[in-house]
C-alpha cells in the first residue's frame, strides 16, 4: 500500500492556498495557533513514529481496513456497471470521521494540549471527537447547532455518555455554521491550553490539507482492494460532499490518475432552485471568504450566509473544502447533487437489495450510483465511498418513510417514563 | 492628511487619551442607531468604529453577535448601511471606522468598497479576519491606501515578535490590541498582564496603540491611558442601550460616554 502521507499535484501551495481558495482568514488571536498546528503537522508528517501510532490506532481502535464490498445484488438490478461499496460504515463510531479525530487527537498530544473542542452537525464527527478524547483522557466541548440537537439526540446522547460536554448554539441557524462559529470563538479564548479539531476539509490553512491526509488511507485501501475484485482501478468514484473529508479522503489516491473519474454528490434538498431549500454550493453558490478560509458559499447578494437545508445533518453546511472547488476548476472533480427524496429512496434500495443501511449523508452517494450505474456497461465499476452506517438517523428515516409504529413506539416511551415518575 | 492621523496629533499634543466608541449600524433600528452614532460624537468620542453587521462574526461576543443578528433579521443590506454611514460622516466632525468582517468587503468587490466607503468620508477599516498574510491576493491595504483609507492592523497577546515586526510594517495610524484572549464582550476586570504584553508591543511597534476588547469602565480607561493611546469600548455601550428604558436610552448612552470621556484626561 501507499504510504500514509503522500503528495499529489492537486495539494496546496506554502500558504495553504488551492489556487485562488483556501488560506488563512482568521482574527489575529488564532494566526499564532495555527501557526503552531501548521509546524506540529509538517514534524509530526515528517516522523516514522507518528504514521506508525497512527496506523496502529487506525488497525486496532477503529478496525482498518474497512471492506470493499461488491454489491452484486444492486449491481444486478441496476443492469449496469458494477458497484462497489468502500464501507466507512464499519469503523469504530460509525463513520470516516473517526480517521481524522485519531489523527488530530495523537497531534493535540503531541503539542501538549489537554483540553478539545470540536463543532459537529450530525454529530458523527462530535461522537468521533468525544471518542477520541476519552480514548486520550482529554477534556471535551462539542459545539452543536440546536436544530442538529434536536434532530441527531442519539449522537448526543452518546457524546455525553462519553464524558464530553454538548454545547447547543442558538445563533443565527443554529446549524453546523453556526457551531463552526461557536467553536472557533472557544478556541480564541482557550488557545493555549485547547486544540480544536475541524470535523472536515475546512477552516484555515492547515485544516483542510491535514484533514485530507488524515483521511487518504480510505482511497489507498480501495487502490489496493479494487484490484482484488479483478479490476485494476475503479472507473468512477463516488462520494458526497458536505465539507470534503469523505470524498477527499477517498479521491486523494486517484487525483493524478486521469482515467479514474471522481463525482462528488451535493446535498440538493427540496429541489436547487431556491437558495434556503437546500445545501448544493454549486448550485448557487458563489467565492466568499468564511469562518477563516476562501471556499465556495451559499450566501446572498451582500454576502451574508445564508440558510441551508438538507435531510442530512452532515450535509447541511452553507461552505465547502477549498480543495475541492480547486478540484473542479481544474476540471478533475465532477459534481452534481441528489435531493432528500432520491437520498430517501437510495436508502432505501440499499438496504433491500444489500442489507446494508447507509448514514442519510452516504445516500446521497448511493442515489448517484443508482442513477449511473444503468448508463455503464457491465465490465466497469463504480466505487461509492459510504461514509457512515444508518444507526444515527434511526429517528429521521422513521419519519420520513412514516412508520406508524415507530411514533407508537416513541410514545410508549414516553408515557412509561411518565408512569413511573408519579409512581 | 487622513482624520485618523489628524485626531491622533491631536491627543498628542492635548494629552489625553483617545476614545473609540462602537456601534453596530442597524441596532436596534437604523434610525436610532444613527442617533446613537451623533450621540457618541456628542458625548466625546474621538474615533466612531460603526459595525456593518455580518451573518457570522467570529470574533464577536454575545452582546455584539446578538446585535447583529437583529439587524439582519430586519432584512438590512450593506448598501443601505454605506448611505446611513454617509449620512453619519455628514453630521459628526470626528474621524468614522468601518469595522466589518472581510466576507462583506470581498462580495461587494474590495476595490470598489473602498471606493464606496471613502465616498461617504469614511476614513479607515476595521476588518478583523483579513491579516496581513492574505494581502498580497486581496489587496485589501493596498486599495484602503489609495483611497485615503487607514486599513487597521491587530495585535494579540498570543503575536509573537516576528509577528510584530510583520505587522509594524503594514500598520498606519494606530493598531487595535486585543486586550486579552478572546472575543468582543464587556468584562469587569482588564487582564493582569496588559501592562506587560503591551509593554512588550511597544518594543517591536512604535506606533500609537489602541485597546479594545473588555473595555467598560472609567477606570479601566485611566489604566489604559497609562500604557496606550486609544481606549475602545464595544458591548459596553450596546450594554448600555438594553438595561436602559426606551426613553431613556440614548440619554443614559450620552452620560455614560460623558463619564468614559472623563477619565481620558491624564
Ligand atoms: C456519515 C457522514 N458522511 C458525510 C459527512 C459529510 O462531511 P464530509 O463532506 O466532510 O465528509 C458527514 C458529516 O457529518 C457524515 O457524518
């Protein structure tokens, strides 16, 4: 396999540019914090002992490799190319997220930090943090947009469970820019005894490159395990795009293979046509300089950000990783979107034909494949990077498919509880 | 000369310290935050630093955030604040600061927000997630400079002294200090180590220094005025505004600036 930290001609520039995107954009109190990560990132990089803890961590904690499975039975059904699902689903946590938080987290204690905060919006990167940091006995603050609270309550049940504070945000949103917000402010105040760890390609300069190098094992595992499957690379590779760090981590082995095409899949919401139905930066979006990096921004005419919305939380963002609007000026990164309806159905169409329940953000990726796969002849093959398992949207996919029993049930619970409170 | 150099002359030779006072430019409403900005001139201040507000300001406390947040949901558009910001420069004498977040001025086009702003006699910024390292892409002091604007530089206690010696080569007028770690929001108490850290800031800049962040009381301007030349209060008067009665607020605003004004005298 690749080594854990390799180069490609899409990485930044010295200053953490993509091109015209990325940078530094941040309040004069964090130049010095970032300055520090920048270094600590370059040495630790640069270090046999860091890769080597790392990959024991990535082996033993969250069970890498994850499997390439062949989907043969949705595959067959589509009667198109084959699809290949990279299952991110089965790391420890339930998601990718858990690569980075591992990555970060072994650097925050090689810096010497004893405090971490993090913002989440499904919060499958707050749970990733709050692991990691009882995992590392840090203390923990995670930021989370009420909206998201609201609806992601197992993630932060767990997050509590595990010790870390769950900080609701009640600005603006209350979504995941608002969180973004929320933690950069913490980390202006507690700099010198806190690290904050990004959940994605994102942020100022060195988040969105370290965040990607942290999550490259996911696509030089695939480079590797395609080839088992008798297919010496993949055709087409599919990832959502909320920040980048599922499809980033998965793209980075393929950037310098032209013949490998790379899809990224926005979330499109109720439909792109209306800014506020939906979280598709490419769908109306426009350059902006945001929460310390230049990106691409659903905003409006002043500039002002504005609201988003998708079925998934982990989409629900009004920015995205400078790298990969860098990736699609340069024409190596095609991307589309799938709306909550066909992220519905692709769960859906997953789950019956594989037995596997895809988080509502990897069905995303999933819609794409099913809408591609019928248009391919059968000796090629589509790798989908499914990010997260289903678990956490247990509440959101019940809803949206109406199950009656499951508002039943939730009720039965509620009036046990009230019960035995008068008991 | 530029109003920012002209007023810093000023308190020089009159040996007292300078008063920066902020608002933020549609809080609660546009009309009476626009009396606010001529009460603040009234009351004393020599420096008017008004708030162009912003979706997310990342280094802005709750009582600013809040403020904000307020005048965006009353549908406020940044056009509309350049006419209210000229109508202010028209009716007060001192020197007005735009103080924004760098999203605002790179939308509307940085050249031609300078354009706009030196138009309704602004005469500097305040953009605090625009450092000097992007510069050289954003050209945001570039054209502040030729458009007689004073783009403002900042320093923290974290700025190291390499940073410092950066920073000194692209500051004009005056450099806005950040009292301590972390963001805008009145505080009782100034951090212990500000004599020291600006003490420190003094080696490596040889320029007029303004403090802001945490600013409330007269005698935290007595204390500034000791070791800086500019003393910048924020949430403090926003403060001000939601404990007082409607009525009364813009007077109990005036007093209490009176009173800031006050402690400027050394
Ligand atoms: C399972 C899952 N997939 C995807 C995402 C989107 O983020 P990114 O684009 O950084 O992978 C999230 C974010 O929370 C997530 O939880």
């Amino acid at each position: 396999m690749k080594e854990l930290f390799f180069k490609t001609s899409y990485d930044a520039d010295d200053r953490g540019h993509f091109g015209a995107y990325g940078g530094r954009y941040v309040p004069e109190m964090l130049m010095p914090a970032l300055e520090e990560l920048e270094k600590a990132y370059d040495d630790a990089r640069r270090d046999p002992g860091f890769a080597r803890d790392l990959t024991d961590l990535y082996h033993h904690f969250s069970g890498r490799p994850t499997p390439l499975y062949h989907a043969q039975n949705l595959s067959r059904q589509l009667g198109g190319a084959q699809i290949f699902i990279k299952n991110e689903g089965l790391n420890h946590t339930g998601a990718h997220k858990i690569n980075h938080c591992l990555g970060q987290a072994l650097l925050a204690q090689r810096m010497g930090k004893k405090r971490i905060i993090a913002e989440t919006g499904a919060g499958q990167h707050g749970l990733a943090t709050a692991t990691v940091a009882a995992r590392f006995g840090f203390e923990c603050t995670v930021f989370m947009g009420e909206v998201d609270v609201a609806r992601q309550r197992p993630n932060v049940f767990w997050m509590e469970q595990l010790g870390t504070e769950v900080r609701p945000v009640g600005f603006g949103s209350r979504t995941l820019k608002d969180a973004v917000n929320a933690a950069l402010k913490d980390w202006i105040a507690t700099v010198e005894t806190t690290h904050y760890i990004i959940g994605s390609c994102l942020g100022p300069h060195p988040y969105p490159s370290m965040n990607r190098d942290f999550q490259a094992i996911v696509g030089a595992e695939v480079e590797d395990q395609i080839q088992d499957h008798g297919f010496p690379k993949p055709d087409y590779v599919i990832a959502c795009v909320g920040g980048g760090s599922n499809s980033l981590g998965i793209f980075n082995a393929f950037l310098d293979d032209p013949e490998v095409h790379l899809i990224g899949v926005e979330a499109g919401g109720k439909g792109v046509e209306k800014l506020g139905d939906h979280a598709a930066r490419f769908e109306g979006g426009r350059p902006g300089v945001v929460e310390g990096y230049k990106s691409f921004f659903l905003q409006d005419t002043d500039g002002q950000l504005t609201h988003t919305h998708s079925i998934s939380a982990g989409l629900d963002y009004a920015g995205v990783g400078p790298q990969i609007v860098y990736l699609k000026d340069r024409g190596r990164l095609h991307l589309t979107y799938a709306t909550d309806e066909q992220a519905i159905a692709a769960f859906r169409m997953l789950a019956s034909t594989e037995g596997i329940l895809p988080a509502l953000e990897s069905s995303h990726a999933v819609a794409e494949a099913i809408k591609l796969a019928p248009t391919l002849p059968q000796k090629k093959s589509i790798v989908v990077n499914l990010s997260g398992r289903g678990d956490k949207d247990i509440f959101i996919v019940a809803e949206a498919v109406k199950d009656s029993k499951w508002l039943d049930f939730l009720q039965s619970v509620i009036d046990r509880e009230k019960q035995s409170d008068t008991k | 000369m530029n109003k920012i150099s002209e007023r810093l002359d000023q308190l020089k030779t009159s040996n007292t310290t300078g008063l920066m006072t902020h608002l933020v430019l549609g809080y609660p409403d546009m009309p009476t935050s626009i009396e606010i900005a001529r009460t603040l001139a009234r009351g004393g201040a020599d420096f008017l630093e008004i708030q162009i507000p912003f979706s997310d300001p990342v280094a802005d406390g709750p009582t600013i955030m809040t403020a904000n947040q307020t005048a965006l949901d009353r549908g406020i558009t940044v056009p509309e604040c350049l006419r209210a910001i000229s109508e202010i420069c028209e009716q007060v004498d001192i020197p007005v600061l735009i103080m924004s977040y760098y999203n605002l001025v790179f939308s509307y086009g940085t050249a031609e927000f300078c354009t706009a702003a030196q138009k309704s006699g602004v005469s500097g910024l305040i953009i605090p997630d625009m450092p000097i390292e992007e510069e050289q892409d954003e050209l945001l002091f570039q054209h502040a400079d030729e458009h007689d604007l004073i783009n403002i530089t900042f320093v923290s206690p974290a700025t190291s002294k390499v940073r410092l010696e950066k920073i000194a080569t692209f500051t004009r007028g005056f450099t806005y200090c950040f009292s301590t770690y972390g963001i805008t929001g009145s505080r009782t108490e100034l951090d212990s180590h500000l004599a020291s850290y600006i003490g420190e800031v003094r080696k490596h800049l040889d320029l007029p220094l303004g403090i802001g962040f945490g600013i409330k009381t007269p005698d935290h301007i007595r204390q500034i005025g000791k070791i800086a030349d500019i003393a910048i209060v924020g949430s403090a008067i926003i403060d001000q505004y939601n404990t007082a009665s409607p009525d009364h607020a813009l007077q109990q605003i005036g007093s209490y600036v009176g009173s800031l004004k006050a402690a400027t005298r050394r």
